[in-house]
C-alpha cells in the first residue's frame, strides 16, 4: 500500500484573521458602516444644498440657516453623549434606535415647513441620532474585529470621516433631480438596510439598568447645554455678526461657563461621560489635539476651494462634485495600502502622520498660487495630494488614540474622539467664514484705495472697479486662508517631535 504525505495547506493570515469572526457578526459591522456613512454624507449634503431646501421650504436665509445649526448642534450632542449609554442599553438597542430616529426625522422633515419649531426640534434629534452612530462604528471595530486587521477596520472608521465631507457636493448633486425633497430621502433606504443589518447581525447584550441609579444626570444637563450653546454660537457667529451680536455673546460666554462647571463635574463623578483622567495618556491627548487640527485642515480645504468655484467660476454643485471625487474615489485605493502599511511593525506610525501633515502644507501652498482663471481641472493634482494624504492622517491617529487602552476605556476614547472630531468641523466652518470675510475685506480696501482713482478716471465706471475688485479680493483672502492652514500643518507636524510616543500596531497572542 502506498501512503501519501498531504502537505497542509496554509492559509492566508489575513483570511484566517477575518474568519476569527463569523459572517453574522460581519454584517453587523457592516450595518453601523452603512448607517454612518449615509447620516454623514447626508449631513454634507444638506448643507451644499441648503439654498434649494430654503425655497423649496419657502424659508427666508436667516430662518434656513437654523436647518444646519440644529442638525450639528444635535449631532456633536449625540457624538459625545450617546457612548455612555452602551453599558446600560446594550450597543445593539441603542443603534437600533438612533437608526429609527433618523429614518423618522428624514420622512417628517419635508412635511413641516409650516411648523418652523417642530421643524428644528425634529433636525436636531436627527442631528443627535446621526452624531451618535460614528462612535458606535469605532467601537463595534475595537470590540469584534481580531487584532490582525483591526488597523483596517480603523482605517474604514476614517475612510467614512473623510468621505462624508468630500462626497456630500456629489449626493447633493444625484438628489437634486428628485426635487428638494430628495435632500431628505436619498439616503433613508440605506438607513433602513443599515438597521436591518444592525438588529440581524450585532451580538445583544443584557440591560444593566442597575447603573440608571448612578447615571449623571448632572453632567448630562450640563455638557448638553455647553456643547449646544458652542455649537450654535459658532454656527450662527458669522451672520449675526459674531460678539457684535447680543445672542451670539450669550452663547458662547454662556457655554464656556457652563463646560467648565461639566469638566468639574466629570472629573468627580463616578459614571463620567468624558474621562479625563485619560487625558493623562500622551498618545491620546495628542490624538485628540491633532485629530481637532487635521479635520480643520480638511474642512477648510473642501470649503475654501468650493467657495472660490462658486463665486469666482460660478460652479454649481454638479460641478463642484467632480473636483470631490478626486478627492475620495482614489482613497478606495489608497486607505488600505495606508492601513497595511501601518500593520507593519517596522514601520512607525508617527513618521506617516508627519509625511501626510507636509502632504497637505504641500497643497495648500501649491492652491495658494491661484489666480482668477484657476477651475476646477487646475485643482486635481492638489486633490490627489489630499487623496493619498487624508488616510495618512486619520489611520496614525486612530491608532494613537487607542492603542494601549483598556477594553472599559472604549467608550470613553469614542467619546472624546467623535465629539472632538464634530466639533472641530463646525469650528472649521466658523472660523474659515470669519477668516475669509476679513481678508477680503482687507483686500477689497487695498484694492480699491491703490487703483481706484486711476481706474475710475480711465473708464468712469464705478460698478466694474467693485465687480473688479470683489473678484480679486476674493482669490487674494483664498490664498492667505491656504497659507494659514498650511501654516497650522506645519505646527501639527512639529509636535510630532516631542509629545507622542511610538505604537506597534495590534498582535493577537499567536502573532
């Protein structure tokens, strides 16, 4: 008889890390990725279509300027509160929820355009429910995923932060041809497909009610309300004016105050919703401080290009979402290779932070040089720079931000990251407002007081030298706010240096 030797066939380790968690697990996963990609692109969307979806809704500026402020005021609430619930409620229950009152407030919204309050009551639970799906993404990745290809769950966690920017001019765009409503519905049917997988696929935890006794009521009512009063100040700072405006004093004096009585109170309480005894870790708080610069550094990139476009090219959302895509499809290529490049041991994640923080001073410097004759084709190399760059940023920092924590420390670390991550964008947005209108002003006066008697004499045309003069005060405050964020760059790569200390990337026993 003959005996044969089998050679035991060796499985592909990244194939064998995946099957550690069954298929019904992984469309769990996969639901809380769907829904918070469609709550995140259809935030975005939202605010490039605002002007169809105020007169759409018969709404005057300054009343649809309020639809934008209460979904983020909302979703920043939603992203640093909601993580605290877990323990209690289970991740699955609360997931469920925040999928239903999402999928309610995007049917009911078109219908309230005469009921302006339930109209911002309802934005602002959407907001809150969309703000509480990120963490949950973040978490359900540390929680399930082996240690093998955790770095690539991460790297999908910020795969969507940096698409629902890019992509929201581009779903803007597809929605507009089912009418201003479509704004609202386009992304329902994902939430709900979303949900469905969610309730199927994520493990149910038992209720632990008994904590509801210790629950911190105090902080709630507290961070609640100073996070609200921020968000909403810089939200409205721009068109009331900022301090010049009574309401806007209010809120921002108001809200400073009353987070630092939060901070007090979170620093004693036994069941904080933000830790901050964590804070004493390196690697997060400087997770957490370059996290709030670099997602000031996208925003203000998405914004400032998009601005000079509308206003100097005259483009549409169409248009405008041609340039986004080059900024996120080629991150279908890029995130990974980034993600497998920092699952390398050798490799230091620290130093591919830096390369990608010069990546974006590079291409704020390069849209720096523009001119009035810049479109949009001029800025796709500089959208390629973003492309490979964004990965780059967000996967280090994830990895920063948890490696070394403990399983109980996770909800807490989501909170502070998703909270930070809200807020930085919508300071992003007040800040870039506040910046551009002053430059160009500034601008516009040099302009105006360095050829405008010579100009006016020449053509005796007052209202060209204004046109003129709009026109190039606008791409000169462009270029001073690009210099300024490659500025900020700059500053985040320098305290790579001393704060941070390096991080492998996670190992299971047998690794």
């Amino acid at each position: 008889m003959v005996e044969v030797s089998v050679t035991p066939h060796h499985k592909n380790r990244w194939l064998a890390s995946a099957s550690e968690i069954n298929g019904r697990t992984w469309l769990g996963l996969f639901g809380v990725f769907l829904a918070v990609m469609a709550s995140g692109v259809g935030e975005n969307a939202s605010k490039f279509a605002l002007a169809d979806i105020q007169g759409g809704m018969l709404l005057s500026f300054d009343a649809g300027s309020w639809l934008t402020t209460c979904y983020v005021t909302g979703f920043v609430i939603g992203s640093g509160f909601t993580p605290c619930f877990w323990p209690t409620f289970s991740l699955r229950r609360v997931a469920l929820t925040m999928c239903g009152i999402y999928l309610a407030g995007g049917l009911l919204t078109p219908w309230l355009g005469e009921q302006y309050g339930a109209l911002l009551a309802v934005r602002s639970l959407q907001g809150f429910a969309g703000g509480a799906l990120p963490p949950m993404l973040m978490t359900v990745v540390l929680r399930f995923m082996p240690p093998l290809i955790k770095v690539l769950g991460l790297g999908a966690y910020g795969w969507v932060s940096a698409w629902s920017a890019t992509l929201g001019a581009t779903a803007a765009a597809f929605a507009f041809h089912w009418g201003w409503s479509g704004y609202f519905y386009w992304n329902l049917p994902l939430m709900a497909i979303a949900a469905v997988c969610i309730g199927y696929g994520l493990p149910q935890d038992p209720l632990r009610l008994e904590r509801l006794r210790q629950f911190n009521w105090r902080g709630l009512l507290l961070g609640g309300m100073a996070l609200g009063m921020l968000t909403m100040g810089i939200s409205q700072g721009e068109r009331l004016d900022w301090l010049n405006s009574p309401l806007i004093y209010v809120l921002l004096l108001g809200g400073v105050g009353l987070l630092a009585l939060f901070l007090m109170n979170e620093w004693y309480h036994p069941l904080p919703f933000f830790n901050l005894q964590l804070l004493s870790k390196r690697n997060l708080s400087f997770s957490l401080i370059t996290l709030g610069g670099v997602l000031l550094i996208m925003v203000s990139l998405v914004n400032i290009t998009s601005g000079y476009l509308a206003a100097i090219q005259g483009y549409r959302q169409e248009q405008t979402s041609d340039l986004m895509l080059w900024v996120a499809l080629p991150q279908l290529i890029t995130l990974p290779i980034v993600a497998i490049i920092c699952n390398t041991p050798r490799v230091d994640c620290r130093w591919v932070l830096a390369i990608s923080l010069l990546l974006m001073a590079t291409a704020c410097v390069l849209a720096a040089q523009l001119t009035p004759e810049w479109n949009g084709d001029t800025f796709r190399v500089i959208a390629l720079l973003q492309a490979v760059a964004q990965p780059m940023a967000i996967i280090p920092l994830l990895m920063q931000a948890t490696g070394g924590l403990l399983p109980t420390d996770g909800p807490f670390a989501a909170a502070w990251f998703n909270a930070v991550k809200g807020f930085a964008a919508t300071a992003a947005g007040g800040a870039i407002a506040l910046l551009s209108r002053q430059r160009g002003d500034y601008h516009a006066g040099t302009i105006a007081d360095g050829f405008g008697s010579a100009y006016s004499r020449a053509s005796g045309s007052a209202e060209q030298l204004a046109q003129l003069a709009a026109r190039q005060s606008h791409v000169l405050a462009s270029a001073d706010l690009y210099l300024l964020v490659a500025g900020l760059a700059l500053l985040l790569t320098a305290l790579i240096l001393f704060m941070p200390t390096r991080i492998y990337p996670p190992r299971s026993v047998a690794a």
